[in-house]
C-alpha cells in the first residue's frame, strides 16, 4: 500500500528494455547519439511542429529552473501559484539557476493560479520603475501540485494575459501526460498552441527513470545554444545521454506515456470515490490526475498508518495526500480501503 509518491513507483519494463538494447557498444556521448536525435525528431511529430528544441536533463528541479533561467534575468521575477513546487520543493533552485530572480506568488483555488490574481499582477508591473523586480515569466503547472488540471483553453488564458504585457510563459509539466489524459488535449493543444515557451517534460513520476526533457518553442528554441551552456555550467549534462534519451523514447512509443497517466489517473479516481464513501471523510481538491488530497477522521489515519500503508499527512488538518502511480494495482487499493473502513 504505497501511496508515497509516483516517484516511489518502479520503472516500466518497456523503459528498461529500451535502456538494455541501448547498450550495444560505444556511442557518441552528451546528447550526440542516435537516440537523442530520434528523441528530438519524435518530439518534433508528437507536438506537431519542427519549431522546437529539446535537450534531456535528469530531474524534474533542473528541467524547471534551467527553464526559468532562460526565460528570467536574476533582476526580474517569476510569477507562479502560491504552491508551486518551484516556490515549496525546490530549495531554491529557479532562484540559484536565474541568479536571483525573485518568484511572486499568485493565489488560486485548488491549485490553479486565479485569472484576477495574475491580472492584478500584471497590472501592478512596472519594469521602468526601477527600484521594483518585473516579473518575466510566468509559470504555470499541469498538473498543478494539488492534482489538479487546467485546461488547454485555461492554460492559453493565462499565457495570453502574460504574454499581452511581454512576459515568458514557462509549463512545469512533471505530469503533463496525466493533464493530457485528463484533458483529453493535445501535447501542442497544451504546450505551444497555448502560448507556452518552454516546457519541463517529465517522465520519471509516469514509468521512466530519470528522463526530464526541457522543450523551447517557437522563437525560445533559438536560445538552445545557450539552454546547452547552461545545462553543462548546471552538471545536467549526463555523459551517457543515450540511456536518458532511449528511456524517453519507450514512454513515447505507441502513446506509452498517455497509456500509463491515464492508468495512474483511474486509480485515483476509484481511491477518491472509495473515500468519499467514508463516513466523515471529504476530498478537498478535485481528484483529476493521480493525486488525491482526503481530510480523513483521526481514527482512519491511525489505522492506515498502523497497518503501514505510505502516504503523507499534510499539516495538522487531517488532510492526507495520496498518489497513485502507473503501477498501483487494484488490489492495493482495495486494501487501503478495507483498512480505511474497517
Ligand atoms: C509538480 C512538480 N514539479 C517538479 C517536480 C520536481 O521533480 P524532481 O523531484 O524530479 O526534481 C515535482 C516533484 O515532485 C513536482 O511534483
């Protein structure tokens, strides 16, 4: 009953299949193979545009603030929800990687940055002033960290907004195929045709191992010389980028990764449903990804707890986070549940 994280969760056998047959012999190394090219070619066809660049790193925190360095000089600031996992989780690194760049929270039900809020923002902004720190991205998660999702159409409002005052649009997609599978969207519908410039692709919380892809479009991709410099001046560079890249190219073979998001989706929602059939226990957030946020009574989380299933009490309100996974069985769930009720 490991409900930790998705990062808890094994490695699909399609990805280490593909990281063995990559094992033949010698291949160039930094991102200089084979598989690296076929990676950027299949991109290129799965976001429907040639107007792009992507470059592999191996942590869902470098892709984001090697991203948000590109996009942000250490003078400005970022806008990006008061949750955000590059605000709460990342130890600083946008700020380290930009430079310094300040990160101005925006509030948001369940996650989702408010439209009102991000007007406010940039209604206040004014980079000729001096003495203030304009933001010049803003960042945008889907999922959100609440297990939320925005829709293409949600996200493109946002950026739009951003855009119209002169800023950079950055996506932290750590589940962007969970969206995707939520949304029923388009990798392009909710990447660039939405306006987003750069994106951190993950893989590693849907099957991967440790494939994190950042993608610039459009007229960011012309920056890729210096994503490349920075990556490097980063330490992300693996040497043996060709495992990385086979990785990433088994989740993306025959819609693997929409397959697995829309697998890890489906668990949540039958743990959710199964939840809210607890007397006293609510869902807080709106279960659409693989995320589930409960307020659970005490007594329930001490059983859990006591029969050792993994999960993660948030704070002192009884609520609980739990994350299924693209390998969480039905009868796991069936457990957790009969150790919640009984
Ligand atoms: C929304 C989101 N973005 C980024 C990350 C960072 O990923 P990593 O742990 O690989 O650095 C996480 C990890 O939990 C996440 O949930």
């Amino acid at each position: 009953m490991n409900f930790s994280s998705d990062t808890a969760a094994p490695a699909h056998p399609d990805v280490l299949a593909a990281m063995a047959e990559a094992n033949a012999g010698p291949a160039p190394s930094y991102g200089n193979d084979a598989r690296t090219e076929a990676l950027r070619a299949r991109l290129r066809e799965i976001f429907e545009t040639d107007d792009l660049a992507a470059t592999v790193v191996t942590s869902g925190t470098g892709s984001n603030a090697l991203a948000l360095s590109l996009l942000t000089p250490g003078h400005g600031a970022v806008l990006c929800h008061e949750a955000a996992h590059i605000h709460e989780h990342e130890r600083g690194a946008p700020e380290f990687f930009t430079g310094g760049a300040k990160l101005q929270l925006l509030e948001g039900d369940h996650g989702r940055i408010a439209m009102p809020a991000l007007e406010a923002a940039l209604a206040h902004r004014n980079p000729d002033f001096v003495h203030e720190c304009p933001a010049f991205a803003l960042s945008v998660s889907n999922l959100t960290e609440f297990g939320t999702a925005y829709s293409a159409e949600a996200v493109a409002a946002r950026a739009d907004a951003a855009k119209a005052d002169g800023l950079s649009v950055h996506l932290d997609g750590a589940r962007f195929a969970n969206a995707l599978a939520f949304t029923g969207a388009s990798p392009a519908e909710m990447s660039w045709r939405a306006g987003v410039d750069a994106l951190s692709l993950g893989f590693t919380k849907n099957g991967g191992i440790s494939a994190e892809i950042v993608i610039l479009f459009g007229e960011t991709a012309a920056k890729f010389g210096e994503l490349e410099a920075r990556r490097k001046r980063a330490g992300l560079m693996p040497p043996k980028t060709r495992f990385t890249s086979a990785e990433a190219l088994a989740m993306l073979k025959d819609g693997l990764w929409l397959t697995l998001a829309a697998r890890a989706n489906a668990s949540a929602r039958a743990l959710a449903e199964g939840f809210a059939a607890i007397d006293g226990a609510e869902i807080v957030h709106p279960v659409e990804g693989n995320l589930v946020f409960a307020r659970l009574p005490q007594p329930v989380i001490d059983r859990l707890q006591g029969e050792g299933a993994a999960f993660y009490p948030l704070g002192g309100d009884r609520v609980c986070r739990f994350v299924c996974s693209w390998a969480t069985t039905e009868d796991e769930i069936t457990a957790l549940l009969d150790a919640a009720r009984t």
